[in-house]
C-alpha cells in the first residue's frame, strides 16, 4: 500500500492513467478556448476558481453583456458586480478580485491593456502579478501557463482537495506546493488534460463533501494511492463516501459522552414505575366485623 506521503511521481502518473478514464466516463470534458487577451484570461481564472466551466462560461459571458464596458465594472461596487457571478460560491470574493485587478492594470497604463506581460520572463512576470493585492495563487498560475506557456500546474482549493482525496497530495501541503510537485507527473503538454478532467469531479457540488477534510478526516500520512480507484469508483456508483475511521470515532466519542446522562434518566424512569407498582403505605379502611353490624341494628 502506497500513502500519498510515500507516493512517487511515477506513482502519481500511473494513478492519474487509471483515474481519468472513469472520470470521463461520468463527466463530458471541457476545456476552454485559450488565446485570450491576458486581461480577459485573468479575469475568466477569477470565474474559473472552484468552478466547473460551464459557470465559468456563464460568469464571464455576463460580465461583459451586464456592463457597457471594463471601465464600468473598474467603477462599479463589489455588490453591482456580484451580479455576474449569481449561482457561484463566493460570489463576494470574485466580485472584490475583479475590480482589484481592473484597478491594477487601469492605474498602471490608463487603459486596460496588459499585453506587456507576454514579453516579460516568467519570473518578472510572477513579480508583476504579485502586486496585485488579494490574487489568488490559482489566478495567478492560470494566467501565467496560458500567457507565458510555462509548465505550471494552476490548483485551486477545489482541485487541492481532491487530490489530497486521491492520494495525489498530502493534507498539509498547500496547493502551491501541489502544483509544484505535480509537475513531475504531468507533463507540459498534458496541464489542461489533467486540470479540466479533475475539476468535473472536483467542482461537483453533489460530491465536493466528500473531499471535505473537516467533514471526512484524511489518515495520517495521507490516503492510501491503491484504494484510489476503487474509492473513485465507489463514490461515483454509489454517491458520497462513508465517513472514515477517525470521523466514526468522534461520534462514538460524543456517543459515548452523552450516555451517563441516558443511563441516568432511564434510572430515574425505573424509580418511579417502581413507586407506582409499589403498595401504599397509607392503611387501608376495613370493614366492621359481622357481629358488630348486628349489634348496632338491635340497639336501633
């Protein structure tokens, strides 16, 4: 058995071969057109993030029917903007990054062209990125594999948490580090391949629970990489995966915590079905002996 701490690369892209035949078995595979202007494509990362690409699709689709331009959005407030991201989680969140990232490019050049980061090395254009306040690393990795080519593996939360499920990553690493060491697995040419087929089953709102670390604790050291197919398989017949051990054991825990007090009420019950079963104390009336009654009836 082979836990994600202990998984090579090799392992990684053995599993993923085995994996991604079942998933597109289950999920139609979408992977959106490229070739956009950089600040079209940091803007669809931002729809993208934790998203299937159909909401994806829908989010960046009204951002630009619902306002007349970039510069009415750069203006607007986060609630206006929320608008175009109805249905989505965080909708908030999206709404914020997109005006910071309008700002950014607007405030550098009074238009909204950032081509320039085309022609920038990929560590200049990281540091360039990185002034922009609140970008999220997934937004910032996805723009700069799809601008600059680079061989960089964008992992969201979402997807982070699914490959911590699969056996892929482990529950402490971030999904930087993911990226960074996924990248000996997959190949350049193959990022989008394994991020849009990953991110059918990780952005499935009726599954996404069951790779919920506060909901379903992973093992120590990670899951196992040789129960992964048959998990997946499991979970994809059958719906959302048992609880595991250690979640099992809480609630026996909390059980186990509450039945003093059960125990206690019950003993309570017994006492008083006892005390109505018992005989009264109180003496009960007799009635007057047979001699008495005529004794009374001749004196009358």
């Amino acid at each position: 058995m082979v836990a994600a701490s202990r998984a090579k690369a090799s392992d990684r892209a053995t599993l993923l071969k085995k994996l991604f035949p079942i998933i597109k078995k289950h999920y139609k595979v979408q992977i959106p057109k490229g070739n956009k202007p950089v600040l079209e494509t940091m803007l669809y990362a931002i729809c993208l993030e934790d998203s299937t690409v159909e909401e994806a699709d829908l989010s960046f689709k009204r951002l630009f029917t619902e306002f007349p331009d970039l510069n009415e959005v750069r203006v607007s407030t986060v609630g206006e903007i929320e608008r175009a991201f109805e249905g989505q989680t965080a909708s908030e969140w999206r709404a914020f990054r997109v005006i910071s990232v309008l700002k950014f490019v607007f405030d550098k050049s009074y238009s909204f062209e950032f081509e320039s980061l085309r022609k920038k090395t990929l560590d200049l254009a990281t540091k360039q990125l990185a002034k922009i306040k609140d970008l999220p690393p997934f937004v910032r990795d996805y723009t700069l594999h799809e601008v600059t080519g680079a061989h960089l593996i964008p992992i969201d939360p979402a997807l982070a948490r699914l490959l911590v499920w699969l056996g892929l990553a482990m529950p402490n690493q971030t999904p930087e580090q993911m990226g960074e060491m996924m990248k000996a697995a997959v190949r350049k040419a193959e990022v989008e391949s394994f991020v849009f087929t990953l991110r059918c089953l990780a952005a499935d709102q009726k599954l996404h629970a069951t790779f919920d670390p506060t909901k379903y604790t992973p093992p120590e050291g990670g899951y196992d990489t040789d129960t992964a197919v048959e998990r997946l398989n499991h979970l994809l017949t059958h719906g959302l995966e048992k609880p595991t051990k250690s979640t099992a054991a809480k609630k026996a825990v909390t059980a186990a915590a509450s039945a003093p007090a059960k125990e206690t009420k019950g003993a309570e019950t017994k006492k008083v079905a006892a005390k109505k079963a018992a005989p009264s104390k109180t003496p009960a009336v007799t009635e007057k002996p047979a001699a008495t009654k005529k004794a009374v009836k001749k004196s009358h």
